[in-house]
C-alpha cells in the first residue's frame, strides 16, 4: 500500500515551503510538490529580496508581520544563514495614509516615527523632499534577502522531515476518503492537500469545482549597483487616491531595488514573457532622479516575475473541504515568510480561518481582480 501523507502541498513557494516546515515541526507526515523547484524564476518566491515591513493600515498585517521578524529571526539562528537586513524604512505619502499607519502600529505596540520635513532631511539626506513633506519611520523594516530565505527554509523542512518532490507537476486531484493527486507519471495519497501554487492555484482550483478571483500578474523591479546604500532604509512613496505608489529597499551584495507597487500587466503562468519594459525602467529612474538625486542611477539588473492578485489585495488561506487555499499574494506576501506557514498550519489542525483571508468573505464575490491594482496595502 503507498503512505498516505498526512498533509500534501502543493507548490513550494514562499506558502508552500514555510507551512511544510511548520506542519513537519509539529509532526505531520508532510509532501511537497513543486513543478519546478522552489524559488525558480517562473515563479513568485524567487530573487534576490524583497522589502519588509511592521507598517499596514489592517492590525492582521501589522500583527503578522512582527511575528515574521521573530520567526524569520529563528530560522536564522536555526540554520546560520542570515535572512534579515533591517535598515528601518521611511514612508512617505498623503497624511491619511501615514495617519492610519501610524494608529495600526502603536495600537499593536510596536514603535513608529513621525517626522516633519528638518528631521527627515536630517537623518535622511539622500531622500529629496518637498516644502513641509512629512513622514514615518519604521525601524523594523528593511529587506529580507529572499533567495537566502527560501533556501534556509527548504533545508530545514528536509531535515524536519518533509518530502519534497521537484521537478514533478500535479495535473489533477480526486477527492475520496484520502484526495489521489496525480502527476505526470504517478499518484500520491494525503489526507488533507493545501493547493500554495501561486499564479497556477486559479487553474487547479477551477479543477477541483472552487472557481476564485484570482488575476496572475508580471511587474518588473530595477537593481542598482548603489553599494553606498546598502545600509540605507528602505523607502515608500504611497499615493492619493490608490494610486501606484513606488517603494525601495536595500539589497546587500549590489545595492538598491527599485519597482512600481503593481503590476506590469495581466499574465498567464504558462507564457514565459520575462522581457522587462525599457519604459518603466526609465519612468523609474525619472522617479529616482527627483526622490534621490544624489544616487547615480547605474541599473545593475531589471526583472519581471509573477504574482496574483485578488479583488481586495488581501491574502486567501482558509479551507475547502479537504483542500486549503493558500495564496492570492497580491504582491505583497513574501516578507510574511514562516508567519504564514504557522497560519496556514493552524487551519491544517482544525483553527479559522482569520475574517481577512476567508473564501467566504464579500469582496470575493462582489469585484474581479485587477490584475494590475496597485498594492495599497
Ligand atoms: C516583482 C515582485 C516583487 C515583490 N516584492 C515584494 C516585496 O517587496 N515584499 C513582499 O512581501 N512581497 C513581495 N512580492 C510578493 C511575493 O514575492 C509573493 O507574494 C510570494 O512570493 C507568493 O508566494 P506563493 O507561494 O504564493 O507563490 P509562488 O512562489 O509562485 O509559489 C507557487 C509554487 O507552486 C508551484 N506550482 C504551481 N503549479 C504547480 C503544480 N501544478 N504542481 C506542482 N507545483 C506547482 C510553482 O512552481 C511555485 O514554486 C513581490 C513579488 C514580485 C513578483
């Protein structure tokens, strides 16, 4: 008789990977099943950083996110590789936005600066400012070096004792007493299956009968070769009326990421359309030569990799069934890290799903995606 695992994931991103971890932890017989291998550049967990941040207008996030700084900062001492370089962040944008991000932190006890226009110039020079502009600081910001994360994640699931299984492709499920996930040349058996695949999740879920506002996306992010910022805060401008904003991080071993917070345009996972646009690069660095004239806009490299977004830019992980849905990123789920993994692990067990992230929530059924809505989260 094959084994019937406990819990099969399928997709070994940035959810996949951290709740096989976590469920591995806690004693469940766990697969993960990824088409290509954690981390590869089809998908959205992979490069080299991403930013990090305490500052949401919704306390689940703020919540969240400290708990991600604790747990990112035990997978470190876990594996010696360091995952986070926290150089603070300052935020900058219409005094609403920085109201409510202001009340959200303090209200979860964590620290928040305001500062007017002389304080910001002070300790931030590099940052170009307008006459009375001001702003936050966060110090529990920066970036997380994504690349290092994910691999210190895969090592420490493998040695919790997780299968993982990659490349290898799930085409369908049969739900029964255990679900039957096939692949391309075999089957496995789990009691339980968390579908984490990314911008795929639409087209397994349509599958299996649970159609989802989901819309894959592509945005493009710019590195440059800054070596003098790479202990320099990160950096969001956050616009009226949810418009696109801009934000930057640093990024050790080359400098500073640049990107607009959404996406380039609608995409489908299958086309591989990786060409980044000359054109928002350039709109970028015009960005950059008004917010930061003072950095040389040397480009080292521009990306583009996926993301998906839902209607409401808030994450879907909750139950269905026997199936988990674990994802709807909406481009902003990465820094989350093992956080996410101990939420989607309580689901596993039996825990509710929190209201911001139910399948059953309104905002589900009332609007379609944009697939490229800026993140205003
Ligand atoms: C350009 C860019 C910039 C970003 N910046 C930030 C940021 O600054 N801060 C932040 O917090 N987040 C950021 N994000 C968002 C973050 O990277 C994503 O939210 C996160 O990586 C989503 O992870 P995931 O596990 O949902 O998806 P993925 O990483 O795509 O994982 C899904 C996995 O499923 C696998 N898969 C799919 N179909 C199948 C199948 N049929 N069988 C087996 N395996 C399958 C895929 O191979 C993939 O590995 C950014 C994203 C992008 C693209």
């Amino acid at each position: 008789m094959p084994m019937t695992y406990d819990v099969a994931i399928v997709g070994a991103g940035i959810f996949g990977l951290s709740t096989a971890y976590e469920l591995a932890r806690r004693g469940h017989s766990v697969l993960a099943i990824d088409r290509f291998g954690s981390g590869h550049p089809a998908t959205s967990s992979t490069g080299a950083s991403r930013s990090i941040r305490i500052a949401y207008d919704h306390p689940f996030y703020v919540e969240l996110a400290l708990e991600a700084i604790e747990s990112w900062r035990r997978l470190e001492a876990e594996t010696g590789q360091t995952i986070l370089h926290l150089t603070g962040q300052v935020d900058l944008g219409p005094q609403s936005k920085l109201e409510e991000l202001t009340r959200t932190v303090r209200a979860a006890g964590a620290a928040i600066e305001e500062m007017d226009a002389a304080e910001l110039r002070r300790r931030f020079p590099e940052i170009a400012l307008s006459r009375g502009e001001i702003g936050l600081f966060q110090r529990q910001a920066g970036t997380v070096i994504a690349n290092a994360g994910m691999a210190a994640l895969l090592r420490a699931a493998k040695k919790a004792g997780v299968t993982y299984l990659a490349p290898e492709r799930v085409v369908r499920f049969e739900p029964g007493a255990t679900v039957t996930l096939y692949t391309e040349g075999r089957h496995f058996e789990a009691k339980q299956v968390i579908v984490a695949a990314g911008p795929w999740a639409k087209d397994l879920l349509d599958g299996v009968g649970l159609p989802l506002p989901l819309a894959p996306a592509v945005a493009q992010v710019t590195f440059l070769d800054a070596p003098a910022l790479v202990d320099r805060p990160g950096i969001a401008e956050w616009r009226p009326n949810g418009e696109t904003g801009i934000y930057g991080h640093p990024v050790p071993g080359i400098g500073y990421k640049i990107a607009f917070d959404s996406g380039a345009a609608g995409w489908h996972p299958d086309v591989e359309e990786w060409e980044p646009d000359p054109a928002e690069e350039q709109r970028l660095l015009g960005w950059l030569a008004r917010r930061m004239p003072s950095v040389v806009p040397k480009v080292s490299r521009t990306q583009r990799h996926p993301w998906t977004m839902t209607p409401d830019v808030d994450f879907i992980v909750d139950r269905w069934g026997q199936f988990i849905v674990a994802g709807g990123c909406s481009g902003h789920a990465f820094k989350f890290g093992p956080a996410l993994g101990r939420l989607v692990a309580d689901i596993v067990e039996g825990g509710e799903a929190p209201s911001v992230t139910r399948l059953g929530r309104p905002a589900l059924r009332q609007s379609a995606p944009s697939p490229t809505a800026p993140i205003t989260r």
